[in-house]
C-alpha cells in the first residue's frame, strides 16, 4: 500500500512575525492555564507571534513556572534577576511583579521581546531572528555583529525557537510530502503482537519490547529521525493536523486533560481508517487499537526538523 504522507505549513507569515492576530496556536500546544496570555501578549509587536512567545517559553522552561537554572534564570520566561529588575512588567495589574507568577513573566517575555525588536529594527536581517538572538545574547552583540552573532549558543537558541514555532501554530495547508512516515509504520508493523514493557526501548536485554513512546521514537528513528523519550515532548516534533486531516504515519496522542499536551500519557502511530499500532499497556501486546476514544488529544505530523529543534531536556 502507498502512504501517502504530508506535512502542514502555518497561517501568517512566520518568517516575518505578523503578529496582530495572524497565528493562531494549536489545540493544546500550550498549557491551558497559560493560552489566553500567549495569544493575547503572543501578538504585542510586528516581530512577535503567540507562536513563536510559546516556543520561545517552551524552550526556556518547558513552560514550568517554577524553572531555575545554574546561571540563576528564574520562571517560566527564565529571567535573570538583573534583566527581570528592569524589564519585568506588573502583567496581571495585581501591583506587584513576580517573575515567578507566569501571569506577569509570560507579559514580561513579550515586552522584553519587543522592546528589543525596537533596538535591533536597523539591523539587517530578519527582524524575528534578531529579536531572538538579542533576547539570549543582548541587542549590543547583534547591532554589533550586524545580525545574529557567530555565537553557537545563540544561532542554536534562535534555530531551535523558530523551528518549534511551527509545531505551536495551527495548520492550514499540505507542503512537500515524505515518505519517512511509511517507514515508521513498517517498522511498527513488525513489532505487533510484542508484549509491552514499562520503559522499554527494544534493546536486546529488554527482549525486543517497548512501551508506547519508546516503540514510536525506534519507528522514527530507523528512518532517521530521532525523537525525544517521552509521548508530551513527541507532541512538539512537527505541526498538529486535525483529526479529518490525519495521514498514515502521524503520531496520536492521548490524555486526561484535553487542555494541556504537557499531560499526555499515550502516543500511537495512526495506519488509517480510524486505527493506531500501539503499545497500550502492561499485560498487553503491540496492537492495532481505534483512536476515536474520549481521551483522544491530538496528532503530529513529524518533521525532521521538528524533531531536531526539541531540547532533550526541558
């Protein structure tokens, strides 16, 4: 059987940042609780999109609000207390300003972020980027380096945020297809009727069994794309199809909050015709199983470039 497989470009001009409502963010790509204030504070300037804010927050703390680094970044923005003194805002009008309360951190991201849009508007290139870039390595360094500086940290910080960009805004339309999908079902395929093991991953000592992320990340990686471990970081490796645009090859997810893709709990690659190949669960055996259930979360179209722009920790 030929499967046909595809991937989604976004609404809006992500190149440029359209901002002013143009991206819309995908179901669940963000945390419920923090939805509203990306989307709202996501579209403050030219350069900013509720897309690009979520996975620039996505990247920096994995959207954990309690995030604290060893160079002392604090929050779900990850401010320095120095950046914070001066650029935190009182987000949420409650007279005070909390770095720990994404209610004004999540503000604060976008203000600072536009702020230093403003610094960088001269500098050639593409005004996004640079934004990015001055956010990690200071609007000096790019005004010096007349765009995003030959630092390795920066270039990867400012490559992963708007690759991960796309897995957080809604689809709209096909681009180029691939065939790397019908591999991963191949693989899975041999796999039915292998029973489930807690953590497995395939390795020998194991007995060749899996549980459900650890049997989609060998699908996709025996077609060269490697995945994170855990089904909530898989969520994030490529754009998120709705189910009538589901294709063989797209990976679906499940779980008990349908507001947050941080809670997933499941993950199954879709064959068609409103079934799965799975790993469902201790007792059982890799099997096909039908998707439409009530705990039916999502699906993500998998990108090679997705996949690379996830942090392995977040």
């Amino acid at each position: 059987m030929l499967l046909v497989v595809g991937v989604y470009v976004v609404a809006g001009n992500l190149v440029n940042g359209v901002g002013a409502g143009s991206v819309g963010l995908a179901k669940g790509a963000v945390p419920a609780a923090y939805n509203t204030l990306v989307q709202k504070w996501g579209n403050l300037c030219p350069a900013l999109n509720p897309a690009l804010l979520a996975a620039q927050l996505y990247q920096e703390s994995g959207f954990n609000p309690n995030a604290k680094s060893p160079a002392k970044a604090e929050g779900i923005a990850q401010f320095i207390p120095g950046t914070w003194a001066t650029h935190g805002v009182d987000g949420d009008g409650d007279g005070d300003r909390d770095v720990w309360d994404p209610n004004d951190a999540i503000p604060s991201a976008a203000s600072y972020d536009c702020e230093l849009a403003k610094y960088v508007k001269d500098v050639p290139g593409d005004t996004s980027e640079n934004m990015l870039a001055a956010y990690n390595a200071g609007a000096y360094a790019v005004i010096k380096y007349r765009g995003v500086p030959p630092y390795k940290e920066t270039q990867g910080y400012v490559k992963t945020i708007t690759t991960l960009e796309k897995s957080f805004a809604a689809p709209v339309s096909r681009v180029d297809p691939s065939r790397q999908a019908a591999g991963a079902i191949y693989f899975a395929q041999k796999k039915l009727g292998t029973p489930y093991l807690w953590g497995g991953n395939g390795t020998a000592d194991q007995g060749g069994r899996f549980d459900c992320s650890g049997l989609t990340k060998a699908a996709y990686e025996s077609v060269g794309v490697t995945l994170p471990r855990v089904a909530n970081d898989q969520y994030n490796a490529g754009p998120h199809p709705s189910r009538d645009q589901l294709l063989p090859g797209d990976l679906v997810f499940f779980s008990d909050d349908l507001t947050n893709s941080r809670a997933i709990r499941h993950v199954g690659i879709y064959v068609g015709g409103g079934y799965m190949i799975d790993a469902p669960r201790s007792g059982a055996v890799i099997r096909f199983d039908p998707i439409d259930t009530p705990d039916y979360f999502g699906a993500t179209r998998v990108t090679e470039d997705g996949a690379k722009a996830l942090p392995t920790t977040v």
